[in-house]
C-alpha cells in the first residue's frame, strides 16, 4: 500500500477572502470528516502535515498563521483542526502545496508514498497538488467528503480529473485507509 | 544598484554540530560586522531575512528554531542578532537558501535584486546559496568580515570562486551599499 | 501588454496512447487554427515554443522526437505544425511545460510575459501548464479553438478553471494578440 | 553500492569562450580518461548521459550541439568522447546539471543512486552539480583525472569541498567502480 501521510491544505484561515462565503457551507459539512481523519491519524501515528498559505505574513515562527485565524471572525473552523504538539507544518506561498516548499523533501525523509489530501478548496489548491503529487510519482488520495469546495460543478470536474488523469484513489473518509508501514 | 536585501544565513544555531568549535573562533569575529549591519539594515528599511535550517523541526510555527537557539549553550552567539517584529523568515531544510524553499518568490514580491550574504557557513551554505542566487540571476554581495568559516583555506577558495565565477562583489560589512531604491 | 510567446504543447506527437482515438476528432477541429496562429506568430516574429514529451526518448539531440512522429501513421497531424529553423523547443518528460524543464528561463531571456497555450490536452497538459504559469506570475491566454481535448466536459471545465481561478484570457485563435513589444 | 550512471558534463563544446586557453591543456589531461570510462560504461551497460549546456541554442532536436562541436576549430576534443546511439542527453541552460532539468526525473527512473561526474569545469559546473547531487541525496563520485579545470587552485580546493562537505568519493578514473545492479 504504502505509507501514508494526512496533509491538511490551508485549514488555518481567517475566511476573510473574497470567496469565503461560497466555501464556508461546504466547509462545513467537510470539517467533522476531516476531524475524524485527524483523530485517527493520530491515533495510528501516521504524520500530520499542516500546509499551509502564509497570507503574505513571512514571520512564521512566531506562530502568526495559527494565532490569528483562532483570533479571527471564523475560529470554530479553526479550532477543532488545529496543530498539536506532534503536528508538522509547511508555510507555502503560492497555490500547490509542492511549489517552493520543502515537502517533497519533508515526505521522502518520513518515507511517505502516499498522501491524504483534504482541506480546500477542492478545484484549486486541492486539484494542483495532487497534480504536483502524481507528477513526483506520489501516490494520491482524497476522501471527497473531506475537502471543500467553492464551486461545486468544478469541484466535481476536479474529482473527476484526479481520478482519471492522476490516478489519484477519490473516497470517502471513512474508508481511507491510513498505512503506517511499507 | 538595484534593491537590496540583507539575508541572515543559518545564524539561529544551538551550534551542537561537529564542526562548532572550528567555526565559533571565525564566528566571534564576524558576529559584530553582523550586528552592525543587521542595525544598518533595520534604520534603512532593508528587508531583513533569516533564512534558516529547521534542524529536522518541522514545527516551525511554534517558534522553537529561535526559543531552541535563546535556550541552548550558545545564546550570547543568538542573541545579538534575534529577529525582530520586522524580520522576515524563511525556513530551509537543506543546504541551500533557494532549494526548496519560497526565497526566490518572496524576493520577488519585494522587488529585490542584490542579496547581502551574512552568517555562515563561507565554503559550505553562503557558497551554494551564492551560486543559487547567480544562477537565478541575482546579484550577490558578500561582506568577508560577516561570513564564518570552518576552514580558512577553504573559505578563501570559496570567495574567489564567488567572485570569479559568480560575479559577487565581495567587500567588507562596513563598504556594503544597501540599496533601497531600483 | 506584455510580450507574447506561442507555446505548441505536445504536437509532435505519434499519437498511439490509449486516448488517441478520442482526442483525434479534437485535434483535427483545432489544427487549422493552430496553423494560422503559427504562421501569424512567424510573420510577427513572435517566439514560437515547442514543449513536448519526450516519449522516454532522452537522445532528443537526433532530432528523433520529430522524425517518429513524421514518419508515424498521422504524420498528417504533425507534417503542418512541424518546426522551421527559427522553432525555439523544450523538451519535457512529464505533464506539466514547466516541470523541471528550463521553459521558465526561456521565457524570462526572451523578456516574454504572456504565454499563448494551443495544443494538447485541454483538461491535462494545457490546464497544468496554465497553472504553473500562472503560479509564476505569468500571463496565460488559451485559444479555446486551438486546444484539444479528449474528455468535452473536463475540457469545459478546465478552461473555467483558467479563467476564474488562474485569470487566464480564454479567447478564439482569431482574436488572440501576438505582442512583441512591451 | 548503488546503481550508477556516467554524467559528461559539457563535453559537447565549441571551446570558444574566453576561459577555454586555460581550460584546454587540463582537457587534454583528462580526454583519455573520460574516453576510457566511457568505453567501460559502455561495454557494462552502465548509463552514459551527456548534461550539456545549449549555449544559447534552443533548438536541440536538430542535434546542432554535437554537430555545430564537431564542425569547430576544436573537433579532435569533441569527437573521442561524442554520443552513440545509446547515448542519453540532457540540455542544460545554465550551471548546474540539475538546475531546471529533467536530470533529477531521468536518475530515478534509471534508479541510479550514484552519479560519476566526468567533464568541465571542475571548479565550476562539476562542483555545482556535486552539491546539487548531494542535496537530493544521489552518492557522487569525482575521478580527479577525468574532470578539467581553468585554474588549479580553485580545483584543488573544489574537490576537497566536494569530499568534506558533500561526501563526495573522489578518486582516479581507473579505480572508478561503475555498478549496474544494487
């Protein structure tokens, strides 16, 4: 099977952008799956990965990303999702969570050939990386009712092109399975 | 000229590597030209960037790269030279400031041009980081008396290098031109 | 404005993948409008790129990714976008144009910041290669009659994608801009 | 061990650049040794792949590199050590062999884990290429007799660079051991 890791996409946020009032009903219909994913994975000691948008803020080791969505307007989104002492975090800059970050680095130290993608937004940061996995040859799988979307006849078209075009393994949550050896 | 911006390499260290003790000599010596410049810099309103080595700590939103460093042997080597409310920080978890990390774009955004290499290590990170910039066609200045070495002739070698074949002007901290405007 | 470049992904193709047979209608909608932008980009001196797959042919020097598809069963879809001697061409080994091919270096020596994507797959290579565009701070603009799809509604979908969340200009061949100048 | 693949590093040359007076006499120096791996990598069936700048010319699939090299006033360095029709080949653009090419990709699907790096400029593409090896983990080994520099110092402190921090093998040509199964 492989091993697996969960990788949370940009779920520390203060909903503050324009489109946030489109993702916020899908999101919430997606957060207690994605609860559920985390509770498990912690559980079975599969890694966590958090990563996340900056939001511009280059300061991260001050802990500005978490703080400020738990501060923020939104913090029941961000509340029942946020990092433990055992979670790891990338910061990315731009939209795919591979692009100048060091997770392709951080996923071949842990051995991880499979990732767990949920979070949002299903047809954009969602769809490019596992885009961005499939071209590194990472296996790919996304419980549908896990990640949210903005757009919902494009989050579907984007399920469909993971499955069909980057062989990613489209699921629910509850039947994700989380490998912890090889 | 060109913008300019001053990058702090791999200076928030526990310094509990095999090499530390052939590198702090070079350090103590470096660490006032830093400073120096790292005041220079901040009355300016040159971006400051710390690029560092996660030390195999992916947490980076916790801080604990430079609560580690305050707390470990060696903070009167850190604390000098702490980032401020200001400091922008990029986590690296290799070798290079570029490699797989978000500098390139972050420059970008800033519209900078010309990267001051401080820290350390002369021969090892700032001679990649050196290349890596020149290759992404950024120009380089290297003040010699604001880099640590481990080994002197190697150091030597790197700086000719940097300057014959990476095109970096190489001077001291005090004949650095920090440049704030294009 | 910005400068343009035509950028021709995977037309020199032999066309005996499994979704052949589905693209191949596509494709031959596409073709003249594909020629007329080609011949419109070589009477303005507009850089025309080609970034195709190798195929897992690594001994691209031989000219060999051109002649298989010349002497291939649909020379017929090749023979009239083929190369002339001021064809610019990158060579790819997996979906995206940008991935680990030095197109992004390209594009900045020639000063070009607007990409005119035609081609091949809509919902695949195109769609990717917008993204990764688009991730790069460059314009995109697709000439919905000069791509071909394999899927009809992926493709609707795709080129949705790149209009809204990656500011794509989603246009005809007919209208598309070739600017030389900035 | 690891499985290996012979890199020649900008073999394929015109010599026409202003360092080439210094470079050529270490070329000829190390030209029988590169032709003697060459042999045996050819008669083990261990990979031979050609990383070769483009020098400006984008237009590869015409094979103009090799043949604009074998046309030039240096001909007799070129055509010892030119491709054969096993040859792999990777154009570069800029310093590094992995810098914004499929090399990287090529390696792992060859599965080498040890890459022999052979060629020019010692000081320069080959020490930049060691440490982008050593920074995706690939094993690197130098025969000091098959790599030409343009100045002997910076050689020597390159290649001591390239065993002490990037644990590079560094050895002759003749005790090179090129392995094909792992």
């Amino acid at each position: 099977m492989g091993k697996s890791a969960l990788i949370l996409i940009d779920m520390i946020n203060t909903y503050e952008h324009p489109d946030a009032e489109l993702l916020i009903p899908s999101l919430r219909k997606a957060l207690p799956h994605v609860v559920r994913l985390l509770e498990r994975a912690r559980a079975r000691g599969v890694p966590v990965i958090y990563v996340n948008d900056n939001f511009g803020e280059w300061r991260s080791h001050h802990g500005e990303i978490v703080q400020a969505a738990l501060a923020g307007p939104r913090a029941e989104l961000v509340r029942p999702v946020q990092p433990d002492a055992d979670s790891l975090f990338v910061v990315k800059a731009r939209h795919s969570i591979f692009y100048e970050t060091p997770l392709a680095y951080l996923l071949s130290q842990l051995d991880v050939d499979r990732v767990v993608l949920v979070g949002q937004v299903t047809e954009q940061c969602v769809l490019y990386s596992a885009l961005d996995a499939h071209i590194r040859h990472l296996m790919v799988t996304v419980p549908e009712d896990a990640v949210a979307h903005i757009h919902s006849d494009l989050a579907d078209a984007a399920l469909l092109m993971m499955e069909r075009n980057m062989h990613a393994t489209i699921t629910t949550a509850e039947a994700v399975e989380l490998c912890v050896v090889d």
